[in-house]
C-alpha cells in the first residue's frame, strides 16, 4: 500500500516494506491499548495526532528545518543536554527504541544476551526502520551502562556517533570530569550546527526545557489526585512524546491537557472505576511503543500513577537554576542539574532509593512494580536494594524482569494480578 511519505521515507534510506510492517504493528497495537480506554481525555487526541503522524508530520517537520539549515541531534539517554542543542539552534530528538522489529538484525552483531533497548536502537537503525535515526545530523551515545558503551562502538560504524562520558560516582572529581564533558558537547554541538552557542541563547534554552519540565511537573501532580483522573498508560505517551515533540507546541498542548485535568480533580471524577488499586512503576525507561506492561497492570484491576523512570519523573523531577547570566554559570547549572540523575548506572545510588519511598508515599500507592529489562544489570541488581527500601516503609514491591516479547504477556497478567489482590 503506498503512503503520502512514501517519497520522504524513499529519500531517507528506510526499507520501505519492512517500515510498513513496523506501522502496521505499532498502529494495531495503539488501537488495542490506547483507544481502547474509556473516558479519555479530550486533550489526548492531540496525542493520538501526533502518535499517528510519528514517523509522517514530524519527520517533515524535521527535514523542512534541516532544509533551511537548521541541524537535528539523536540522544538515547537523558543525561545529554537538550538546552545546548536547542541555544546553537538545532533539534534534539529522542531515539526511541521499544520495539522488537529489527532484533534478528541486531543479533547478528551483538550478543544476545543484550538488553531489549539496546538491540532495538541497533536493530533499528541495520534495518533501516527509523527515519529519526536517519534525519540526524549527529546521534549522541553516553558511557551509562557497558551494554550501552559497547554497542556504540559497533553503532559508530553506521551513523555519525558522538560519545559524552557519565561518570558512574558523585564525588567531586566525578563532578568536575561531568563538567569538562559538558564542555567539550558544547563545542561538539557548536561545531555541527555552525552556531556559536550565545548567553541569550542558553538563557531561553533553559526556560524552555524547564517550561516543559513545569508542565509535566503540572501533569504528575494533578494525576496523583484520588481518584486519578488520567490513567498511566496516556501519561506514559505524554512522556514519551515529550521527547521528540516541538517543545513549544507541546509544552501548550499539555497545559491545555492539564486545565481539563483540573476539572476533573475538581469534580473528584476518576478514570477509572472505584476500588481500583493504585500503584507506581519504577526502573528502566519504557521508550514507545513500549506499552506492554502498563497495558497487562491496568488490565489487572490497577491504575499506575506514577512512573520513577527516565520516561517519568526522572527526566522532570529537577529543573536548571535559571539565575545564571554567563555562558559559564549556566553550563555550571546544568553540570548541577544533570548531575542529580538518579540512574542506576551510578554507585552508590542512594538517592534513588530515597526518592522512590518518597514518591510512593506522596502518591499514596498500595504497591510499586519494579520493572527491569533483561540482561540489564544496573537495574535488575537495584531492584534488590529497592525492595529493601520499600518494604522498609510498609510498601510492597513486585519484581518483573521482561523483555520486549509478547511471549511472557499471560505469565505477567497472572503475577501482577496476583500482586494487586495482595495489596488490595
Ligand atoms: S536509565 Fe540511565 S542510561 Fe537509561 S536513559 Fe535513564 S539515565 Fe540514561
Ligand atoms: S536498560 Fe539497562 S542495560 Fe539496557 S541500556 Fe538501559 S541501563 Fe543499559
């Protein structure tokens, strides 16, 4: 069947049979999950929009700007500093990698004892399925985990990589070397899109990606209201749009989402039915169309209303100190601000452990479910201290290790549903 983009996709180098077969899948799967719920807001149809023209409307959006000259920037990890691509005039876009589509690819030069995100992004891009990974410009690794730093090295022999390193501590020289690294992007992304990076530029930048910070800040607090007026798995597509959105656009889109919010607050109206039990996911991202287990929790008699992940509070938990007037102060508040990442590729990483008690408190849930992907260590091995935690406050914690498979769908449903009769 042919597409309007078909020309564009042609031009990008995507295989378009297999690329057809990866629409298919991901609109089927939308429909069974999303547009399935009842009493969605009407907010989300600008969601549903941009879901249906995600590889269409916005990547001409981003071939009509790289046209007039602008440059886009693929990140895989929220430790890159989107406010120093967006002040030198470029795009950063989220590279999503929550599909299983080009794993036979993938395995052919990884192991496959690899992590699903890993094999996705690799699996993407040698099936040529993406055509964000095909309209950067630059596409920016980081040394988060081994899986993730090894990868890049075969990565880097198929697309323009660029690598920042993460320190894995928080002491000061682990501050200090975050520092340089900001640095040396900085002239990274200078470089690449021709544009010297002013202080009015970094001044709006900041305020910018904060604004959109703010508004999912709005989102999460409206949504910790009992009964939750929005369920988990719609607020896990704002995050996730959020990444490869227009900023601007979106941060008004959620503001208007949010005001609808609020009246449902205000009329105590709840998505979903009474006695429906709350909880909160923590652990590794959940990129799009990564929707598996949020779909099996709120299929299973619960609503998440929280997620301690990357495509969750993580990435909008902290804001950047917004004071600075040179250059230099505000690339040292954003070190500050990045370095307060809470992942689990850092050690020790007490700080997560904290803030997952504390979110969980603040959201009143009976229960969190620590979710971990596969062959991912950093998380897997957390989950144990995060147990701890939790049980250490009376808060009960189920964990899943899964991957992007189907396959595990009916043994999951039977554990979450035997956890949330548990905590009920
Ligand atoms: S979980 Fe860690 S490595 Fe993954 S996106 Fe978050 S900060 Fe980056
Ligand atoms: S999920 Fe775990 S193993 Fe995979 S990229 Fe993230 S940190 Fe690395």
């Amino acid at each position: 069947m042919s597409n309007a983009y078909d020309a564009m996709w042609e031009k990008l180098n995507l295989d378009l049979e297999a690329h057809e077969g990866l629409l298919g899948v991901l609109g089927q799967f939308y429909g069974d999950i999303y547009m399935s719920q009842q009493g969605r807001l009407k907010g989300m149809e600008y969601m549903d929009f941009v879901l249906s023209e995600v590889h269409g409307l916005r990547i001409k959006e981003l071939q009509d700007a790289k046209a007039s000259g602008r440059k886009v920037i693929g990140t895989f990890c929220v430790f890159v500093p989107e406010e120093l691509v967006l002040a030198a005039g470029g795009i950063q876009v989220g590279l999503c990698a929550g599909a299983e589509i080009g794993k036979t690819e993938a395995e052919k030069v990884l192991p496959r004892n690899t992590c699903a995100l890993i094999k996705s992004f690799v699996g993407f891009k040698l099936a040529r399925l993406c055509p964000y990974i095909e309209s950067c410009d630059l596409i920016v690794g980081e040394t988060t985990c081994d899986g993730k730093k090894k990868a890049y090295e075969i990565f880097a022999d198929y697309a323009p990589l660029y690598v920042m390193e993460v320190p894995q501590m928080k002491t000061a020289s682990d501050r200090a070397l975050w520092k340089s690294e900001v640095l040396r992007y900085k002239e990274k992304v200078e470089e690449i899109t021709g544009n010297k990076i002013t202080a009015a530029g970094l001044k709006d930048a900041i305020h910018l990606v904060n604004e959109r910070r703010r508004v999912l800040q709005r989102l999460n607090r409206l949504r910790a209201a009992v009964p939750s007026p929005i369920s988990g798995r719609d607020a896990l597509l704002i995050n996730q749009i959020s990444f490869y959105d227009d900023p601007v656009r979106f941060t008004t889109k959620i503001g208007e989402l949010c005001n609808e919010l609020e009246e449902r607050v205000k009329s105590g109206t709840g998505v979903a039915p009474e006695g429906t039990v709350r909880l909160m996911l923590s652990g590794c991202p959940m990129a799009v169309p990564n929707w598996k287990l949020p779909y099996i929790v709120e299929s299973s008699g619960a609503i998440i209303v929280g997620e301690e992940s990357c495509i969750g509070t993580r990435n909008t938990r902290d804001l950047t100190e917004e004071a600075g007037g040179t250059v230099d102060e505000m690339l040292e508040a954003l070190a500050d601000r990045y370095m307060k990442i809470d992942c689990a590729c850092f050690t020790p990483n007490t700080e997560r452990l904290e803030n997952i008690v504390e979110m969980a408190r603040g959201l009143n849930v009976k229960g969190v479910i620590h979710y971990g992907l596969s062959f991912c260590q950093p998380y897997l091995m957390e989950a144990y201290k995060v147990e701890k935690a939790l049980n250490k406050a009376g808060i009960p914690m189920l964990s899943i290790e899964t991957d992007y498979s189907m396959e595990d769908v009916e043994q999951l449903k039977t554990r979450v549903e035997a956890f949330v009769e548990m905590t009920r």
